[in-house]
C-alpha cells in the first residue's frame, strides 16, 4: 500500500512538471497586459517576461523585436527638455541697416520637435495688404503657425528674447507669434518688408499700436539648393578695397576636404547686396525699423526661388508697441 501511494506521488510531480515544462513556453509569447490579468499580484519587470525565461526556450527572436518596439514608443512618450545653457555665436554682417548673422541660434532636438508640432498645419502662404491677408504668386511657400506655449518654441522665444536686450520692454512688447515657412522646388517669395506701413491695433483691447521692431530667420531644413534670403540693399561694414579685394565671405569655420566645396554663409550678389544661404540651425537677424518708428526699406528681402530640394525656416518677429497717439 505505501508502494502504491509513493508511487502515485512520483507520478503527480512528473505530470505537474511535464505540465509546467508544456505551458511555461506558451506564457513567454504572451503580451504582458495579458500576463498581468491573470498573475495578480505579481511584480512584473518593465521588459518581456521571455527574458527570465530564456533558459527554457527559445524566443530570442521575438524579445529583440518586442524590446526595440517597447523602446521606440518610449523615445516618442519622452519630453523636449529646454538646454538653457546653450550657446551660439554671431558675426556682424552689416551695421546700417544691422544685421547679424547667428550660428547655432536652433538646436538639433529643438528643430525635431518644433517640424513636428507644425507639420499637420502647414497651409499655403499668404501676404498682408491694406490689413487684409491675400494669396498671391509674389509667395508661394506654405506656412505653419506655432502654439507660443509649446515647449520647444518656448524654449527658441526665451533664447531670441534675451538676445534682444534692452530692445524689447518686459511687461509691454512681447516676441509675437512665431511662423515656420516651408519651401519646395520652384517656390519662392519676391522683394518684400517684415515691417507694417502702418502700427496694427493690438489686439487685448487697450489703446495700442504695434510693429515689427525686428526680426529673426532661422533655417531648421536646408537639404535643397538655391533658395537663398537675399537683401538687395544690404552692405558690408567696411568700404570697397581700392584694390578690389572682396568682402568677408561669411565665416568659412571649417577646412576644405578633398574633393568638397565649401560654400560661403553670405555672398556679394550679381545683381547688388548680400545673398544668405540656408544653413539648418543658423539664423539672421536684423532691425526691421529707424528710431522715429517708421520702417527700414533697405532691410527689403526675397526668398530666391529654390532649384531643388526642401528649405524650412521658422519666422520670430518682435513686437515693439506704442500708446495711441
């Protein structure tokens, strides 16, 4: 009778164990969530329950492919962190009318997630005329408006404004709504002024006018050709050379690799001024309006048509405000 009863014991161990060795697999290709319902209580670790399992079969194929998913999705859910110790560097291009160019103004992170805040809001572009807002072919862009509470453009508006000192007064101008502007192959914006002809109205009720004190363009997309911001009114600081020697050709920061040609920031035009090239991060700025408040018409710009390729730059435009007069 004890041989009967020792033996149905061993025989209950080995069909518990052939019955675990049978499931254990299975439980490895479950999904978590699914694990959870039916373990409880049971501290689940934040990665595929197959990895304490891989001494009792095979799934290195599918953790790999469940971890590099679980991954991605976490990259996505992580939150854009303002560097505020980041630096830039800036030349002077030209002194009358101002104009500076900025390196490194736009961080890599910050370009990421300022595209993609804007891109389900790109439109086609439009132009102000008589306090109207009208398509027309002098511009053939698109545009995107940006949420001014948005992190990352938060994050660009806090750098700009300090940047303009004593330009702005706080509690009285503000940096205004900031606009990324996309062109594509073909597309471009003719001669044109950031400045009103006339202050607008703001728009909070009091008594106040406003215009655009200055402006900053920042390139974040530069994969095309062509499509330089060209100011046909600019000039540089210095005289010519009675010898003719060119102007300084925009800031070469880095030597020649064989067979690579390094291109200048800025460039004499053909047809008179200075030329700026896109440059993803870099930006230029300059003063759109005189001392007496009216507006600068030799900061005058275009868009030069873009032969190939995609250019996105975003627009920042100060605003300086007056009591009603």
């Amino acid at each position: 009778m004890a041989f009967i009863n020792i033996a149905a014991k061993i025989a209950g161990i080995s069909a518990s164990t052939i019955l675990l060795a049978l499931v254990v697999p299975f439980l490895t290709n479950f999904p978590t969530p699914l694990l959870t319902s039916f373990i409880g209580g049971f501290p689940l670790p934040d990665y595929p329950l197959a990895v304490p399992f891989k001494f009792f079969t095979n799934t290195t194929t599918s953790t790999t492919t469940t971890t590099t998913s679980l991954s991605e999705d976490n990259n996505d859910d992580i939150p854009f962190t303002c560097d505020v110790s980041h630096r830039y560097r800036t030349e002077l291009v030209s002194l009358d009318p101002l104009i500076i160019y900025i390196h490194d103004l736009v961080t890599a992170p910050e370009i990421t997630s300022l595209l993609r805040t804007a891109e389900p809001a790109f439109a086609p572009s439009s132009v102000t005329k008589n306090g109207r807002q009208l398509q027309t072919q002098d511009r053939t862009s698109s545009t995107a408006g940006l949420p001014r509470d948005d992190p990352a453009v938060a994050c660009v508006l806090s750098r700009t404004r300090s940047f303009l000192g004593t330009m702005l007064r706080d509690g009285w101008d503000e940096m205004g709504p900031p606009q990324l502007v996309r062109y594509t192959t073909g597309q471009r914006f003719n001669v044109h002024h950031d400045w009103f002809e006339s202050p607008r109205w703001a728009n909070d009720g009091s008594m106040r006018t406003w215009n655009r004190v200055a402006s900053f363009f920042a390139t974040l997309q530069d994969n095309c050709t062509g499509g330089e911001t060209h100011f046909p009114f600019a000039k540089p600081i210095a005289p010519p050379s009675p010898w003719g020697e060119r102007i300084w050709n925009g800031g070469l920061t880095r030597q020649k690799e064989e067979g690579e040609e390094v291109k200048p920031l800025w460039r004499e035009h053909e047809d008179g001024g200075l030329a700026f090239r896109p440059v993803a991060g870099n930006a230029i700025f300059w003063v759109n309006l005189h001392a007496n408040r009216t507006g600068d018409a030799r900061t005058n710009h275009a868009g030069l048509p873009l032969v190939d390729g995609l250019k996105t730059a975003m627009n920042i435009w100060p605003r300086q405000y007056y009591p009603y007069e």
